[in-house]
C-alpha cells in the first residue's frame, strides 16, 4: 500500500512571489513523489497554479478560492485554519503529516489530524521565529500546537537552540538547509546590470535600506543600474522614496520573474544586494551564488556558518559601508572572479534530495 504524505500549504497567499517555506514544500513534494509516496496538498486555488508551474504531479484539495481578499493574514490564516479542520481526512498509522509553515491555517488543521491518528508522523517547519509583533504573537499558539509533532525543521543552528529554550525536545528538531532547482542552462539576459535585488514588500528584507544604499553607489558611479525583481506593490510602495533619492534612472523593475528567467537575470548582474535585517537562510542569496554571482549582506549571525564565502558582508545596519561593498566588487574584476568562484563552490553544499531524503530517515 503506497504511503501517503498530506501536505498543508494554505499560508501561502502571495499570487506571484515565494517565501522560503512555501518553496521547500514545492521541492520536498516533488521529491518524496520520486521516492514512491504518494502526495496531497491542501492549499489554496492559486497556490495550486504556483506549484504547478513549479513542475507539481501532486493531487490537491482546494481550501480557499478567496486569496488576499481578508482585511489581515492573521484572520485569513485562523478562518482557513477553522475551515481545514472540518474537512481533513484520516491518516492511516504509516502516513506522514507536513505543515509547510508554523502559521495557524498548516498547523491547527495538521494538528487536529495528528490528534485522530497518534500513529502518524507529523513534521512540521518553522522556517522563520516571530520578529515582528504579529508574527510572534501567532507562534504564541503555534508552538503549543508543535509540541505534539514527530519532528519539527528550522533552517539554522540559532534557530534550533531558540526554541529548545522555549521547551522544544532537541532530539524533535531538525536543521534542514534550503536549496537550488535551477533550469540545466542558463544564458545571460541582453542588458547587463551592475547589481541585482529580489525580494518582496516586507520590512524584514531592508528595502528603505536598499534605496539609500544604491544612492550611495550612484553618487561614485552616476551610471551604476541596478535590477529591482519583485511584486509590483513592492516598487509603488517605493517610488516616492526612490524619487526623492533621484535614482529612478540608475534601477530598471523587471516585474516578478521566475525559473530561467530570474536566474538569467542574477547570472547578467555583477552582484546581488541582500540588505535583509533578518533571515532564518535566505534561498535568493543561495540562487545568486548558483550562477556565481557574488552577494553582499549584513553580518547577520546566521550567515556566519551557511554563507562562510561567497558573500561579502558589511557591519550591520553601516549603509555607506554596504554601498562601499558593493562599488568594490562592482569596479574590481578580479575580486569579483574570486567570490564568484567561492559562491559557486558554496552553493554545491544544499540539495532538495539530500533534505527530503533526511526528513523521512528521521522520522523513522
């Protein structure tokens, strides 16, 4: 009898972009099918099209066809969560239970089926601790729920010691890296641009910073471009500050892209800004160095052991420093040769294969 793994995605509302969580359950599903299991996602109507277009053979069972249109993510995530509830299946004592993310709506209905079939596996990811208020207040709850699952994923060692001190049991929790699925060839788009960022519309990711700091290289480097790769709520919400700078000439919006065409992009870009103020990994770093693209961060603690080399990084929150960085490596073609280099040699360590291999050994 094939062994079944029920997969709650419901957290994922964006229509175009990808968090980190929602990307390792479109990999790790398509990897546990290649290892003979059989998959079923609960998510959304246009998460289905999102993990399709990610090359998905999964069955779905659609929970929500009203994406984005509840006044917050807390109450879309309770009401999806309320409604899941209702209408999980039995898991049979062999099957594995995944809540792609720690929010309520893959939690409390993951939960409730682990609760009828104590038998079952349930892992869950927690690929990102609460920074800002709602968030946390969310994992308040979320965490009690947790503490019932076979095995629960964070993405780095500080993570891991963060919720054992919350009372979390070590041999329950696993460190599970990201990774890269990129397309076999990559060719470079026609426009080459100096440096490149992709994100979404989130104080976590450093956009004020990033606008600042791109002012900085303009004013050494007036024709300096850079790549702007996101949601188009990301630049509207950006426009009067990039007005202001007097930079619109110096950054081109690509729109969201995605597969060949973003990874062309980071390939045509000498750097790639990652300003973020906080990461739990960061998968676009890991992309950018899989075409050997240099990046330069803050000196997060995190990416002390995940990004030893390939990514230059600047003290934290010093934009002038950041913007040095960045002229640095933008101007010298030799030093770039060489973090190129190392970046790519990095990015050989992560696998999907590996990850989605290790999670079913543990749970045995």
């Amino acid at each position: 009898m094939t062994r079944k793994i029920f997969i709650f995605n419901n957290a994922w509302l964006s229509r175009t972009g990808i968090s980190g969580s929602d990307l390792r359950a479109v990999q790790w599903s398509k990897q546990w099918r290649k290892m003979g299991f059989e998959t079923i996602i609960f998510c959304s109507s246009n998460c289905r099209k999102n993990h399709e277009r990610y090359g998905s053979k999964a069955k779905f069972v659609i929970t929500s066809n009203l994406e984005d249109n509840f006044p917050s993510i807390m109450l879309n995530n309770t009401l999806l969560a309320l409604k899941n509830c209702l209408n999980v299946p039995k898991a049979r004592d062999k099957d594995i239970i995944y809540s792609s993310s720690d929010f309520l709506a893959d939690s409390l209905p993951a939960f409730f089926m682990k609760m009828q079939n104590k038998k079952a596996k349930w892992v869950s990811g927690m690929h990102l601790i609460g920074k800002n208020a709602t968030h946390y207040a969310s994992q308040q709850i979320t965490n009690q729920l947790l503490k019932k699952a076979d095995l629960v994923m964070v993405s780095n060692e500080l993570d891991k010691q963060s919720i054992v001190k919350k009372g979390f049991k070590q041999g329950k929790i696993l460190v599970t890296y990201g990774a890269v699925d990129k397309p076999e060839k990559i060719r470079k788009s026609r426009q080459e641009f100096d440096a490149c960022f992709i994100g979404r519309l989130h104080p976590q990711k450093g956009l004020q910073d990033l606008v600042r700091i791109w002012k900085n290289v303009c004013l050494k480097k007036p024709n300096a471009k850079l790549a702007l790769i996101g949601e188009k709520v990301m630049l509207d919400a950006l426009k009067q500050e990039i007005e202001n700078s007097g930079i619109q000439k110096n950054i081109e919006f690509l729109g969201t892209l995605n597969g060949e065409r973003k990874f062309s992009a980071l390939k045509s870009s000498k750097v790639l800004l990652f300003p973020s103020h906080y990461e739990s990994f960061g998968i676009v770093a890991l992309e950018a160095m899989s075409v050997a693209t240099p990046v330069i961060a803050y000196d997060l603690e995190i990416f002390e052991k995940i990004y030893p080399k390939g990514m230059v990084k600047a003290k934290r929150w010093n934009e002038k420093e950041f913007a040095n960085q960045a002229l640095k490596l933008i101007e010298n073609k030799s030093l770039r040769k060489k973090i190129s280099k190392e970046a790519l040699e990095n990015s050989k360590r992560f696998g999907w294969e590996k990850t989605a291999k290790e999670i079913i050994e543990r749970l045995k």
